[in-house]
C-alpha cells in the first residue's frame, strides 16, 4: 500500500486508514495475517482535501479532513464502504475526533478560528448536526472524551494552557 497515512483506527480484522491520497482519502486494510495485510477496500472522496483523523464504532466510521468536514461511512460491506452523511464545519482542519453519549456525539479538535472544539449529533449519519463549538485560545491537535467525568479532554498549541477540559454547559 503507498499513500499519506495520517491516522488509523483497528476494529476486528480490518484497519481504517485516513489518508492524503487524492483517490483514496479512506482505505480498508485487512490485517487477519499482520505479516501481509492486503488492502481490502477504499473511499475517493470529492475534491483534493487531505483526511486527517479516524474513529469508529460498529460498521460506522468517522474521518477528520483538511477542509474541516467530517465524513461518515457505513462499512457493512468492507470492500465497499457507504458515505452515509457529512458534516462540514468551519473550514478548517479536523485534527481528532473522540466520540460519547453512547456514539450519538462527535467531539473535534480543530484549526477552527472562533470554533477550535465542536461537537456534533451524528445520532443520525445521514444528518449530523452542529450541537455547540468554543473558541480555544490557539489550534486544538487532539480531543478524548471521558464518559464518567462528562468532560472532553483537548490539548493544543497555546503554550500556556496546552491541555484544556471542557465540561458541558
């Protein structure tokens, strides 16, 4: 396999890999023999914007782009994955995305002016929805959120407050 990778998320016996090939933003390994993982299947998604960040749960996988949207997959059929839906933000680069509330939210860190943090509804693929955003002094890199404390957890490039927690409000 060539390609940027960026960012790879594992489920079962296949690997989900955000990358910055142009044809395939998001490919499929399968990974069930670690000594010759063979690529199982990929997704070109529209236009040039590199994919930056992954997550999954289930058949559903989340990828983080350069051009500040999040594209949600159905991968059901693994050689084949489904866009299911899209959420374009604030057209800036998402970093990380963690997921809570039971997989029904996305937490992002991005380059966003005025929106580093985001959180969005993806309860229904097909139309994730905006819930809130901060503005984070300076570019978030990565978010985790923390089911039993309620909070995410970001951290970024404001050198005197590099992790930031974030309750809800």
């Amino acid at each position: 396999m060539s390609a940027a990778a960026n960012e790879i998320y594992i489920y079962g016996n296949y690997a989900y890999i955000a990358s910055s090939r142009d044809n395939q933003e998001l490919q499929v390994a399968e990974i069930s023999d670690p000594a010759n993982p063979s690529m199982a299947g990929s997704y070109n998604l529209s236009d040039i914007h590199d994919s930056l960040s992954i997550i999954g749960f289930n058949n559903t996988i989340l990828v983080g782009r350069s051009n500040g949207e999040v594209a949600i997959f159905d991968v059901s059929t693994l050689n084949s994955p489904i866009l299911s839906g899209t959420y374009n933000g604030f057209s800036e680069a998402i970093n990380d995305i963690s997921l809570g509330n039971d997989n029904n939210y996305a937490f992002l860190a991005s380059n966003a002016d005025n929106a580093e943090f985001q959180v969005i509804d993806i309860s229904t693929p097909a139309n994730p929805a905006s819930i809130g955003f901060l503005d984070i002094s300076g570019d978030l890199n990565g978010v985790a959120y923390h089911g039993d404390k309620d909070r995410a957890f970001a951290v970024g490039e404001n050198n005197s407050k590099e992790l930031t927690v974030i309750a809800p409000q």
